[in-house]
C-alpha cells in the first residue's frame, strides 16, 4: 500500500516539507488510543532468534534506522513502534544551528536515491537531551544511538571540544556514541578523517569514556569515498584507540552512473546508488581487520536481499535511512521475516 498508494503522493511534494509533514502524521496517529499497539502488530517481528548482541549491547533485531532522520530526538518512541531494533539520533551538535540554505533535499527518482546538504540542522544537544529523558530504562525503553559533530563555525583545531561536550550531555541518555566526522555538508569536517586528527579526536572521547562508572560503546562513521589506503588507517584507529566499531557508510559525493535530473545537486548521495559501494567497504574492513571489531552497514539497503549482503559481507547489524523513505516501514519487516527464513 505504501509504494501504491502512499508513496506517489508523498513524492508529489517539497522532500524537506514532506518529512515534517509525516513527522507529524506519525506522531498524530501514535497519539489515538490502541494505535501504537496496531503499528507493532503491522511492522514487528518479534523472534528471540532475531537478537543480537554487539559490543555488549543487546538488540531486538539488528535492523535500525540510521542517522539524519529523527535529528532532535523527537519521535523515537514512535518509530521504534514500526519495528525498528534501534534508532539513532543526530547528527548533533553543542550548539543550535539552522543548516545550509534551503533547497537542500533532493529525490533521485530514476536512480533511487536522495542528495542532501542539511548541514547539521538541529536544536542543539541540550534540547535533546530532554526528550531523550523519556526513555527511561526497562520496560518500553527504546535503545539509542547518539550520532555526534562539530558546529559548522568551530574551527577543525577546536572540534574535539564540541564532541567532548556532546559526548558530556548524551553519556547518561544513549546507549551508544556515534562519532561524525564524514558528513560532506559542513565545510572540512571530511579532513577530520585524516590519521592524526581523527586518531586524537577518538582517543580523548575514548580516555573520558574510561572515567565513567560504565563506558558506552563508541563508533566512527565513515565515508564511501575512502581510498583502501585511508580504509586501512581506520582499521588501525579503530584497533589504536579500541573503540566499539565502525558504521560503513555515510553519504558519498561520487556522481557516477545516475540518469536524475537533479544529479548535479551539490550534497552527500544516498540510497540505491550507494549499494554497491558500502557493501565493498564493509567486506574490506571486515576481512582486513580478521573480523577485528563490529560493523553496522549502512547504504543502500532497499530491499531484504540488499540487508543480507551487507550481513553476509561482514555486517553484524543494519541501518536504513533512504530506503526507508522509498520502501517504507514494510521494508524492515521484510528484512526481519528473510532472516528468520534463512536460520
């Protein structure tokens, strides 16, 4: 119904204006009595075989939805009621900030995909973190990743202090940290990938995680558009400074092959054209790094037979962003029941 039905007339409208607008419908349709409870009845899969545990966290299902979509923390719970195994959060930044001038949300229909240059659009941690307060642990609670950067005016010398003061505010309220430094929307924030910089930034997160009474995994996420070289320096970050893992990937700013009319939209690429590539990263940190540490895989993901690659290629869970909006909340299920299929 969603594809049929839904979808042609969602994609009628303005991309930006359009994800507000279900923002609220799901929001309104949470709010009617008994509706949360038909939502998990229609979406979830509920299998003890489906459980994961990663980096000592323990997941519902590993199928999550990735960062960029629910930025201030403000419909978590309700998403979480469409199946989701996660949900995380971000990307966030000490400040409030608007993001880059608006247009800057593209459809790619013919190739599948989305261009974005939001830039960091969010209300600051702070606001956040009070929305996050009502996710208390238990019974309903909604496991969590914080997806962390740097405010567009902070200075590169100066970025490890804004994600130590997101890393201050969300330590009590997330399950895990995310840490951005590959988003291609905010100006040479990608040169914070480079070995030195980026070996410094996760080794002090990391020495503060320590003084904490339980450290909380921390992740990197990483760009499509590194070298095998620069792929190789990760692993040895990851190994150096003994962080939890590694998501592959974020948006990538490779052009190649699309037939869409807004192809030359400046911006990070997303969704189908993307399969391919962080697919091949995942397989190369996975079988460079002997399995060293785990992988969430991200990229592309618009069917169950793309979730299984990625598993396949070294993945220990999945995230969706792009798909999600193509396929709609059916696409997790879908994912979940081919898993159960296969075991």
């Amino acid at each position: 119904m969603y594809k049929s039905l839904i979808r042609p007339v969602l994609f009628r409208f303005d991309p930006e204006k359009i994800h507000y607008f279900t923002f609220s419908t799901i929001r309104f349709l949470n709010c009617i009595p008994g509706m949360p409870s038909i939502l998990k009845s229609m979406f979830e899969v509920n299998d003890p075989r489906l459980e994961r545990e990663v980096f000592g966290l323990k997941f519902k299902n590993p199928v999550g939805l990735a960062a960029g979509l629910d930025k201030d923390a403000k419909l978590y719970k309700e998403l979480g009621n469409l199946g989701f195994g996660f949900i995380e959060i971000g990307t966030l930044t000490p400040k409030p900030q608007d993001g880059n001038p608006k247009k800057r949300l593209f459809r790619l229909r013919e190739d599948g995909g989305l261009i974005n240059r939001m830039g960091f659009n969010n209300g600051g941690v702070a606001e956040a973190v009070e929305r996050l307060k009502k996710n208390p642990k238990g019974k309903g609670h909604v496991l969590i990743g914080g997806n962390i950067g740097k405010n567009k005016v902070t200075p590169n010398e100066d970025a490890v202090s804004d994600y130590e003061i997101c890393f201050d505010a969300l330590y009590d309220y997330v399950d895990y940290f995310v840490v951005n430094v590959s988003s291609p929307n905010t100006p040479n924030l990608r040169e914070l990938q480079d070995k030195e910089p980026l070996t410094q930034l996760l080794q002090t997160l990391q020495d503060k995680n320590q003084t904490k009474p339980v450290q909380k995994p921390i992740l990197l996420k990483i760009a499509p558009d590194l070298t095998d070289s620069q792929l190789l320096d990760i692993i040895d970050i990851v190994q150096t400074t003994k962080i939890a893992g590694v998501i592959a990937t974020n948006t990538t700013i490779s052009r190649e092959g699309l037939q869409s009319e807004n192809k030359k939209e400046t911006g990070g690429l997303s969704g189908k054209p993307l399969t391919k590539r962080s697919t091949e990263v995942i397989r190369f940190l996975s079988e460079k790094s002997n399995k060293a540490f785990p992988i969430i895989g991200v990229g592309g993901i618009h069917t169950a037979e793309d979730a299984i690659e990625k598993l396949e290629a070294g993945a220990s869970l999945i995230q969706l962003y792009t798909g999600f909006i193509y396929e709609g909340p059916g696409l997790i299920k879908a994912i979940n029941k081919k898993l159960l299929s296969k075991k």
